[in-house]
C-alpha cells in the first residue's frame, strides 16, 4: 500500500538498498514518526466520521410533528392564564413536565413582581337629549361557543396600572393618540385638558396612548378598536379579525421588568420602591383609562360634535363622520385598580453544550396571556415544546451541541416584559460574558407570511436558514421563496422597539437576537439555533450592519440641514467600522479555506479569539449610561422611539435629541443633539475596536 504521501509510482521505485544508519535524535524521532501519523489520522478519522451538523441540522428538519404542537396548544389553553393567576401556574407546570420528560434539566425561576388587576370599572356615556347608556364593558359570546364556561374566567376587560380614580368631562377625538395628534388638536383650538381622550389603536403602543393624553392635559382616556384598523374582512367567528364586540385589553406601563426594581433584578430580599412610588413614576399613565370595543367606540363617536376631524382621522367606507369634540357627550369614567405583589414563573431548561459549554445560545418564549393567549403566545411555547422534542430525537441519534442551547419560558411578557427583563438583571454579567445570541418566538402562528426581525449580522444566516425550510403552506417552495414573494427581497425588520422578550436582551446588554413568527417557526426556528450552537466560526456576517450604520448616519444629516450641528464624527466612525468588518470577512475566507482541506490545522484559540469578536461587537455598541432619561436603555444604535414604545428607532439619543431641539430651537437642545452623535460615534468606534481585536 502506498504511503500517506506521494503517489503509487515514486513508491514502486524506491531503492530496495538499505540506508546507512541514521543519527540517534533522528531515529527517535523516526521511531516517533508512526504514533504522529496515527495520531493525525485518528483525528482526521474523527472528523469525517463523526456526522457534520449539516446531517443533524437536516434530521432536525425531517422530525416535525404537527400533532405534537397541537396538542400542547390545546393543553397550555384551556383555561385564561394571566400571569400571576392559578391558571398559569397550571401552565408553568405543563412545560416543566414537558422538557423534563426530555431529560433536560429544567428549573422554575421565580420572581416576586407588581402586577396589577381590576378591582371596579364603570363607564357610562351622556348627552343633551338623550338617556344616558351604560356600557357593559364586556366581550360578547358567540353562539354554541364551546369555551364559555373557561371565558368566565377571564379578568374583565381592563387597561394594566392605569391610574385609579374617576372622570366626568366632556369627550375629545385624539385619533391615535399620538403627539402629532393633540398637536393638531392645539393647532385647531381644540382645548383637551380636564376632558376625556377618545382614541383608536393602532401607531403607537397604548401606554403612549394614555400617556400622550395625560400630558396634554387629558383627566382620562377611553381606547377604542377602529374597523379601518382591525376589521379589513370577515371578523370572528367566521375570520380572523376582531369583531365590533372585541376589546383589546393590555399593559399602559412604558417601563421594562418588575416596576418595584427599575434597573435591577427583583430576586429574594432585593432592595424595592415601594408601590405608590412605582405607581408615580413617569413610565405610569397617570390618569384612569379604559379600553372599549368598537362598537362602543362608534357610539360614542356618533354623540361628539364640533369640527369635522381632518380626512385622515375619518373612519373606513360607510362608518359616520368622524368630529373633534369637545362634547356635546360626556363619559363619566371610573376605574379601581389593584396593584399587588404576585409571584411569576420562569422556566429554564440546559442543553449542555460539549466544546463550548460555555457559550450560551438562548431561545425564549413567554407562556402568560391576557386571555387563553391561543396565537400570542402560545403558539409560540407549543413550538418551543415541539423544538425541544426533535432535540431530544437529536440527542437519540448521537448529537450533541458544541454550544449550551438554553430554553427558556418567560412569564408577565404581557405586563412589560418582566420574567426575561428580571432574569436577564439577574444574570446580567455572565450573559453579557458567554451569550451567543438570543432566539425569540412569541406569536409563532398568526399568519401565512413570514416576518423576522433581527440585529443585522445575523441577516445572512436567517436568509441562509429559511432556503433549507419548507413553506409550511407549499410543498414544492421553500421558506425563502415565500418571504421573496411576499416582499419582493427578504424584508428583515429591527429589533428596536420594544414589543417582546428581545428587549432586555439587546436594549440592555446588546446581545445579537432575533424574532421569528412564521407556521413553520419550529423548523427555522430551531435551524437558525443549530448553526449557532454546533458550526465551529460563527455565522455572522457584519457587511449590513455597516449599511445600516450609514442609512441612519443619512436620516441624520437630513434632518439637521443648516443647523449647528456636525456629522461628520459619526460618518468618521463608521468607516472605521467597516474597515474592521473588511479585516473579519479576511480572516474568516483564511479559516474557511482551511477547513476545506485540513480541518485539522485550525488553531483553536484563533477560532476562539474570532468568534469571541464576533459575539461581542454587539455589546460595544451599548453605553453604561444610557438614553438620556431613559437609562435602562443602554443600546445606542436600537431602542424604542421616546414616543412609541411599539416603533423600533435607529440611533434612538439622537432622535429624542432632535425632536427636542426642533421645539424648542435653543442653542443648548442643538448642542444636546451634537452631544448624541459624537456618543454614538464613541460607540461605533468601540464596536470596530472590538471586531478588528485591536488596541488603539
């Protein structure tokens, strides 16, 4: 047989003649030449035997099971579960017996947090001329509806820490709500203090609904569902959209976590505000404030005269004219609240990784609903559930992560993001030092299109993932021809706003992240985690994260046109990010081209040292203070807009900054705006320091 090197020829003619003796360092190093093959081919005989994490990737792929998701779906929602309750303690309990049956270890995490309920609600609605009409504050049942004894369970309809206390004034159309809105208002002479705000969903989160209000001088505020907004075709039962009867209840708190530890984990014995100082801080509402259906909104719509509302603050076809108000109608509105201590549940479950276990890939998804919570969110814990079955068959067949893959089940996502924000205070220094990224799920299903959001180094890989994923809908297509066809190009959204358990982890401690929601969620949800935790460099690639960088530096200077402000800082920056991106794409085409020929040859710690920078870039682009005012926010790249907590803003200091200055036009608020830029400039820097591994 031939020698591991050269070919069959030059072997056959080798001199049969015996060399002369060799020197005694050379013979033991001859002798030593056998056990260095061996060796070599022992491991390169490890390698090619054991399975690459394409074959488990594509047997994750192969073991989904509809069935199994949709029996958990139907076990997590047979009864209302509202974090803090009874029922969702029930659910805690499902999931925990779920993944441990699994043989994962899994724990149950506790908090004691402020939640609040509705103790009494009353809103009655008046005229000249007419009888006054008492709202029932109520969602209708429909015929033969086979989950009307569990709907008596429900918490009535209500709005989270709005302020408790009553109102009797005369009613003003706000629209949306929004700051433009009662700005326009102001502009018509429309006077809104002492008055109840009438406004419809949609735009802005409903906590800057109440709040807007309450800041224009509003004694309370009614939230309404608009058809224009939520009724586009057949309604429930038979479609998916809400009925005129349907009310949307929700959080009004505009903060993150436990309301008692701003800034800190509430775990056993931490120091806490107390409730009343909780409950009076800005991130509260601070007025009464109510959500009613759309039925009830018309109604009282209908009563509200003075002028006619501009074209744009008009219903859908046929609803009547829509007029500012104030008054003629009068609501006289009554809200209790009870704001209490309760304890919520976080379940953990540790897939230990076996080269790295300590690198940490994170996927979250949070249990407690306001009602049975059968789209958001658990057709999102039935697919974590799902996911961790076909780990499990993984782990069967001989896989084990390279990586910790960590499950985790959140609870009081509805409140304001309070199980993730509280774990993620908890352990804030070893996730900031080991996460790879965080994975996010909250409405799995809802939907057939497929929207996803993330941090931009991790667009690539998304874009990868989804052309190895069935569409759930289209046997013959993948996942990527249904997002190309949807949008006409992969449409990534940001991770900015402040709409789900992501928050923490990116706003906060600026890890990369992502959120899925799509039918197929297991699938690529579970594929993207399988890339991250098992491929040896990880798959991230920072070339958008530079466009991004750029598009907003543009945004920027657009809007600062001959004031006295300077950009150039920020533009400075980024090309010293890019270059540092340029240098990582190098090194990354130098390691790949190694694994293709001689695996074996990689230096470990320098692909250690490579993914440590890739990891950690995302953290360099936060800043220990914080957005001005809003510290808790410590991204400066992504955050939510100061008045909205739903819209994701890129370079969220300076856009406060020049929103402040445009209004108030003083050479100091256009100082404050160059004072952002040259923060987010520092930032960038740092970012570029980090990923190029370099010391100025």
């Amino acid at each position: 047989m031939p020698p591991p090197h050269g070919d069959d020829e030059s072997y056959a003619h080798t001199p049969l003649i015996p060399p002369p003796p060799l020197p005694r360092r050379a013979t033991a190093r001859l002798h030593l030449f056998p056990l260095l093959v061996a060796a070599t081919f022992a491991a390169y005989y490890h390698l090619v035997a054991a399975p690459a994490p394409s074959y488990y990737q594509s047997l994750f792929l192969s073991l989904g099971s509809n069935d199994t998701a949709a029996a958990h779906l139907r076990a997590l929602t047979i009864r209302p579960h509202l974090a803090g309750t009874p029922a969702n303690a029930l659910a805690a309990e499902h999931v925990v017996s779920t993944l441990s049956s699994l043989s994962f270890p899994t724990r149950v995490t506790p908090y004691s947090v402020l939640l609040s309920y509705p103790v009494h609600r009353s809103l009655s609605l008046s005229a000249p001329g007419r009888a006054t009409t008492a709202f029932a504050l109520v969602q209708d049942a429909y015929p033969d509806d086979p989950s009307a004894a569990a709907s008596a369970e429900a918490v009535p309809t209500f709005l989270a820490y709005a302020a408790s206390g009553s109102a009797a004034a005369e009613v003003v159309y706000a629209n949306y709500g929004r700051t433009e809105d009662y700005a326009d208002l102001a502009s018509r002479g429309v006077n809104v203090t002492g008055k109840v705000a009438l406004a419809r969903y949609g735009k802005v989160y409903r906590g800057d609904i109440v709040k807007n209000a309450h800041e224009a001088g509003a004694a309370a505020a009614v939230i309404y569902t608009d058809a224009k907004d939520y009724a586009l075709g057949k309604t429930f039962p038979d479609g998916p959209w809400m009925p005129p009867t349907g009310v949307q209840v929700g959080s009004t708190f505009k903060g993150v976590g436990d309301p008692t530890t701003p800034l800190w984990a509430s775990s056993e014995g931490c120091e806490r505000v107390s409730v009343a100082e909780a409950m009076a801080t800005d991130d509260m509402p601070g007025i009464p404030a109510l959500p009613v259906s759309g039925r009830d909104g018309q109604e009282i719509l209908q009563l509200i005269g003075g002028d006619v509302a501009p074209e744009d603050w008009q219903g859908s076809d046929g609803a009547p004219v829509y007029r500012l108000g104030p008054g003629p109608a009068v609501l006289n509105l009554t809200y209790i609240g009870n704001e209490t201590m309760a304890t919520i549940q976080n379940v953990i479950s540790v897939i230990e990784g076996k080269e790295e276990p300590d690198r940490y890939v994170i996927l979250g998804n949070h249990r407690d609903a306001w009602t049975f919570g059968a789209a958001d969110p658990n057709s999102g814990t039935a697919t974590l559930l799902e996911l961790a079955q076909r780990l499990s068959e993984l782990q069967k067949k001989g896989w084990r992560p390279r990586r910790t893959i960590i499950l985790c089940n959140w609870d009081a996502e509805e409140y304001g993001l309070i199980g993730s924000t509280e774990w993620v205070e908890e352990n804030r220094a070893m996730l900031t030092l080991r996460t790879v990224a965080y994975l996010n799920v909250d409405i799995a299903v809802s939907s057939s299109g497929f929207d996803v959001s993330a941090t931009p180094q991790l667009d690539q890989l998304l874009k990868q993932a989804s052309k190895q994923v069935q569409n759930p809908d289209n046997g013959t297509e993948s996942l990527y021809d249904l997002w190309m066809a949807s949008d006409g190009s992969p449409l990534i959204g940001r991770l900015g706003g402040g709409g789900s358990d992501y928050s923490a982890f990116v706003q906060h401690i600026g890890i990369p992240s992502i959120d899925i929601s799509i039918g197929s969620a297991a699938s690529i949800w579970g594929l993207v985690a399988l890339k991250l935790s098992d491929e040896e460099i990880l798959p991230f690639n920072y070339s958008s994260y530079v466009a991004e960088l750029e598009n907003g530096a543009v945004d920027i200077n657009e809007r600062v046109l001959g004031m006295p402000v300077s950009v150039s800082p920020l533009h400075k920056s980024i090309k010293e990010f890019n270059r540092a991106v340029i240098k990582v794409d190098s090194e990354l085409k130098v390691l790949q081209t190694w694994k293709v020929w001689s695996p074996w040859r990689n230096n470990p710690m320098r692909v250690r040292d490579l993914n440590d920078r890739l990891m950690m870039t995302e953290r360099a682009f936060t800043d220990r203070e914080g957005l001005f005012g809003r510290p808790w926010y410590k991204h400066m790249i992504y955050a939510p807009s100061r008045y909205n907590d739903y819209g994701a803003q890129v370079y969220p200091g300076a856009d406060d900054a020049i929103q402040t200055a445009k209004r108030t036009n003083t050479s100091e608020s256009w100082q404050s705006v160059q004072h952002e830029i040259h923060r987010i400039a520092r930032v960038i820097n740092q970012a570029a320091l980090v990923l190029s591994g370099g010391l100025t």
